[in-house]
C-alpha cells in the first residue's frame, strides 16, 4: 500500500481538500474555504499546514468563535445542505465558544465540522494554559462538553486515529437523516506529529446524496390515509427544502387541491405566489394557516419535525386529525403517532401523487376566504402609525412605556409597518437571514418569499447571535444576491463581530437593526404571564420606571467600516434603504421601532411555558387558567 509521510495537520488540509459530494447527478467540490480563529491550540498544527502546504483552500479570519461558526453553518444552510465551511479554533475558551453553535447545528440538522485544539495527549506538560482539569477524570477536557451537541465527536490522541475519524466525520455530514455538528477534537501535540497515511486517504471521493424512496407498504398506508380526508394541508419543513422538492409540492397541490403552509425551516421552498399558500403555521403562524390548520382533518408533513412552534405546543391540530409524514429521519416521521413514510420527500412525495391519483380534496373556498381576511389583516399590519391611539391596540404597554421610547429616541415607527416597507422595496430575490427575538414571529407571519431559498431563519435553537454572521454566511454562498440580517437590538448587542470579517472579504451584507429598547419579545412573555418588568428593557439600572438607554447603534457599525443610516420614521427608512441598496460596502440600517408594535398571536397559536402555579396577582391567575385549559 502506498503511504504518505505527512503531519496530522496537513493531512487533514489534504483530506478536506478532495471531498465532493454529488446530488442528482451535479458534482461539486464540498469544502472550498476554512474558518479560523487562531490561538496556540491550533496556529502551529492544522495552522502551519493551511499557510505552509499546497491547497486550494480559502481561509477566512473569523473574529469570534461562535460567530465563525454561525457563518459556516449558515453557508451550509444557504448551499441546501451541499457545501461545508469547517472551522477550526484553539483550545479552553476558543473550543467552547463554537459549542454554541454546534448545539444550533444539530437541532437544526444542518452540516458543521469543527476542528477545536485540544490539550496534549502526552500530558507531560500538564496543565497547559487554558486547560480544564478534572481530578476525577484526567481524561475530560472543555471538548467532552462537545458529546452532548453533535452527530459525531472524535478526539485524535494518536494519527492513526485520524482516518477513521474523517471518513466517519463525512458520513455524517453527507446523511440527510442524521446530520449536525461533527467535533473532531485535536490534540496540540498531536496535530504537529508525522506519520505514513495511505496515499489513498487523499485521493478525490465523491459523497453521493440520494433519494431514496419509501417503501412500497408506507406508501400505500399514506394513500390510505389521505384518501380518507377531506381536509388535508401540507406543512413544508425544512427537511423539504433540502430536498428541493418545491415542484413536487406544488404538483401534489394542484392535482388534490390541497393548501400548504411553512414552518420557519421550510419557507421559502415554494414561492408565495401561487394559490395554495397559506404562510407560516402555529405560535407565530398567521391568521390564515392556523385558520384552515383548525379545520384541517389531515395533517401533511413534508420534512418537519414537528417542534411546539410548528404544532402550537400541541394543541393547533384536531385531535381526531390523522398526521402522516414524509422523512428521511425515522426519528423525526415517527412523530405525533403518525403514518410514516422514510424517504427524500420529492422522490417519496412523486411516488404517493402517483397512487393517489383520482383523490380530490374537499375545499371549495374555506382555504381562499383565509387568504383574503389575511390579506385585510396585512393591510392593518403595514400601515400602522404612531399616535396615542396606537397605545389600546398592541399588548402590554402602556402610553408611559411609548413616550419614554420616543422621547430617547426619537422613535415614530411600528415595526410591522417597518418590515411592510423593508419587504416591499428590497430586491424581490434578496436574502433575508434571521433568528430570534419577535423578528421571527413577524417574519414567518408577514414575509412573503417570492424567489425560492431565500429565507434563512435559525428558529430550532432561536439563537441569538446567528442573525449577522448568519448573513456573512449567506453572502458567501450566494455572492449575486442582496443579503438582509434582520436583528434586534439585544440580539445585535450579544454578537456583531462578523460585520468586520464581511468588510474584511469585501462582502457586502446588510444589517436591518430593529432598536426597540431592549429584549422585546421576552418582555412580552414576562409581562404578559403577570410579571413586572425586570431587566428585559434597555433602562438605566433595568427597571421600568427608569429612562431608556438611548443607543447609537449606527456610529457603531460606522466605525467598523460600513455604510450606516438611521431611521426614526417612515420616510427616513425608505431612503435609507434607496441609497443602501446603491452602496457598494456592507451597511447598516439603525431603525428605531416602538416597542410592542411587532405582531402578536393568531386562532391557534398558542405556546406552553412555565407559570407560576401560586399566582399572587389576577394576571398570573389568567395565565394559570389558560395553561390548565389547554393541557387538560
């Protein structure tokens, strides 16, 4: 056998060099760049072969660990699942940063290879700085933490480990079932060793990423159960998306007559122009999908795991509904006692509208009448401006909480007439990435994708942070296209540190910065349960009786290099965002919004949380009893 005598650290450069993968018949390289934060735990092994050795590799300067990882997750969301951006770190508090999201990766199902440093395998300089000890366990390091978050971890305290290691790695993140995060640990020390690899561990290997089809007896019990509805409606998760299965969608629409709607993950698989779009399901669905969601006597669902947003925590569903599931993941289709059928949802979904031919659906005009009395409500939504008389129609504020706001800011502007404005005047085919906070709630209900992957929204871990670094990520994969991050205040403040990696590369993307005084969307939650307002709003001191902070978030971003505006009215935001769009650098956009102006709840969006079970005050009792309702 042909050997190699190379370091640990550049065969794995070597090795990352030569993956491709191959989905319907079109071939491309799996990972064309790296991301890195360099410390000692890494500069000096994988570091020394990414700037010493041959390759065609690019490498990317991350500033913060987390945020790199972020991008590369993003990249692999933006590429459906097609392209990887490993990204590699030091050891101790560089390892631990990009757990975070190696936790976002696997929730979300969504390819990431993490390569952090490690401490010495040899232990004879132990403890090494920044290494964690455990006096009951010698071998545990800040990487054990990593087991509880991936699809696969590896530690390489030997290179013979290594090829193993990677071969495995790739299985998991080629696996349309069981992808996610993949940690291989590495050794400081062990990353410098030599050792004779087997030539062929670095030739060309090819993934292929299949269809396989359900088989034949799943498909006939799905039939079975559709055919016995009269109500069906088909959920697009986002396991539809990464299957590309919109046409197939659409066709079983068409031919049934059957409406469809989104989770967060599956939006923009179809375009929302065509007459079978409901929008988005559940807790931040709409008025429109939950209405026929209700009635719905069939529940559909391509790709989706069914979290408690998608099903309201349970209780959007009718309970004599039959729910069937197209899924590549057993584990995922298996749910909510549904009829299952394991496959890739275009290829499985094409074999079911061949069985099912002659079935037609019920619907005559329940799922249009919801369009319409949706479409009223966007109109409501779009133009609603600021006066004293805004203060009755949104929840939980109080004309106190308003001219507290616009007095430190200046702020005139509700945020769902923001997004109306936003959605309406960027291109139709731009980007828009997202995460957390009442964004995503006002997204998935008002943001309407006409072009197909154009909505990248991390809602499994709704994790702050992703929002910015998540659009460097997008821009990378599709460097055509206008790129949005749409991010609150909080959510800006806990990490923005990509917007300099994006001005570094020349990338431009645009920050929408939603500043509505601090975390919005968990002060609603807090004092919509009965709770006084406590550090959830930007105050001096974070009381409520206290003034706003106010912040300049636009000086900021200026002094990182981009373009910034900000924007208190109407008027102001669409000429920030005119002259944004001829900019040529990565912008910012400081939109004051007043609090509590974003969208709130729908027919059947209701969520399961934690109250109190000894209320003290008649609005905990209100939330106790709606909590016993809806469980009991």
């Amino acid at each position: 056998m042909e050997k190699i005598r190379i370091s640990v650290g550049e065969a794995v450069v070597r090795f990352l060099d030569n993956q491709y993968v191959s989905f319907d018949g079109v071939e491309q390289k799996f990972v064309e760049g790296v991301f890195a934060v360099f410390g000692h735990g890494c500069v000096l092994g994988i570091g020394e072969a990414l700037a010493m050795t041959d390759h065609s590799l690019k490498v990317y300067q991350g500033k913060n660990e987390q945020g790199m990882a972020h991008v590369a997750m993003s990249y692999a969301k933006q590429n459906n699942r097609r392209k990887i951006m490993p990204c590699i770190s030091s050891i101790g508090p560089g390892a631990a940063n990009m757990i975070t999201t190696a936790a976002c990766a696997t929730v979300n199902n969504v390819p990431l290879l993490l390569f952090p440093g490690d401490t010495y395998a040899t232990r004879r300089p132990d403890p090494v700085l920044q290494q964690l000890e455990q006096p009951y366990d010698l071998n545990v390091t800040t990487n054990d933490a990593y087991k509880a978050v991936t699809r696969y971890f590896d530690r390489i305290s030997r290179p013979e480990m290594l090829e193993s290691a990677l071969n495995n790695a790739m299985r998991v993140l080629t696996d349309t079932a069981h992808t996610g995060a993949v940690c291989i640990a590495m050794p400081q020390d062990v990353q410098g060793e030599v050792y004779d690899f087997p030539a062929r561990m670095f030739n060309k290997r090819v993934h292929r990423i299949t269809r396989p089809v359900a088989v034949q007896e799943e498909i006939d019990e799905v039939v079975e159960a559709i055919k016995n509805s009269r109500y069906p409606l088909v959920v697009v998760g986002g396991g539809a998306r990464y299957s590309e299965a919109g046409e197939a969608i659409l066709d079983f629409c068409q031919k049934f007559n059957v409406p469809f709607a989104e989770t967060q993950a599956g939006k923009s698989t179809l375009a929302c122009t065509n007459p079978y779009y409901l929008g988005g399901l559940g807790v931040t669905g709409n008025g429109c999908a939950n209405r026929v969601a209700l009635k719905a006597d069939c529940i559909i669902g391509l790709g989706t795991r069914f979290s408690d947003f998608t099903t309201s925590s349970r209780t959007l569903f009718n309970e004599n509904a039959k729910v069937v599931t197209v899924n590549t993941s057993t584990f995922h289709g298996s749910k909510l006692y549904a009829v299952k059928a394991t496959g890739d949802v275009k290829a499985t979904l094409t074999a079911i509208t061949t069985a099912l031919d002659g079935y037609k659906s019920s619907y005559v005009n329940e799922y249009k009448e919801a369009q319409k009395a949706w479409g009223k409500e966007m109109q409501r939504l779009t133009s609603i401006k600021y006066s004293d008389s805004l203060v009755p129609e949104v929840t939980n504020m109080t004309s106190t909480t308003l001219k507290d706001f616009n007095k430190a800011t200046g702020a005139a502007l509700a945020q769902t007439t923001a997004l109306g404005i936003i959605r309406e005047m960027i291109p139709k085919d731009a980007i828009v990435v997202g995460a957390s906070g009442s964004l995503p709630g006002c997204m998935q209900r008002m943001w309407e994708t006409e072009s197909l992957y154009t909505y990248n929204m991390e809602y499994g871990y709704s994790c702050m942070g992703y929002e910015i670094a998540g659009a460097l990520g997008s821009k990378l994969a599709e460097p055509q296209r206008e790129v949005y991050a749409m991010v609150g205040d909080g959510s800006y403040l806990m990490l923005h540190s990509e917007m300099v990696t994006a001005v570094q590369e020349g990338k431009k993307i645009n920050v929408m910065l939603f500043d509505n005084g601090g975390f919005g969307c968990i002060n609603n939650l807090q004092m919509g349960k009965g709770i006084k307002s406590l550090a959830t709003e930007f105050r001096y001191g974070a009381k409520a009786d206290t003034p706003f902070v106010p912040i300049d978030f636009a000086m900021n971003a200026r002094a990182y290099g981009l373009k910034t505006y900000t924007a208190k009215t109407e008027e102001e935001l669409r000429v920030a965002l005119a002259e944004s769009l001829k900019d040529e650098v990565s912008t910012l956009i400081d939109i004051k919004v007043l609090p509590k102006t974003m969208t709130d709840g729908y027919d059947g969006g209701w969520w399961q949380c934690g109250v109190t079970h000894n209320p003290k005050t008649e609005k905990q009792k209100e939330a106790l009893d709606d909590l016993l309702t809806h469980i009991n």
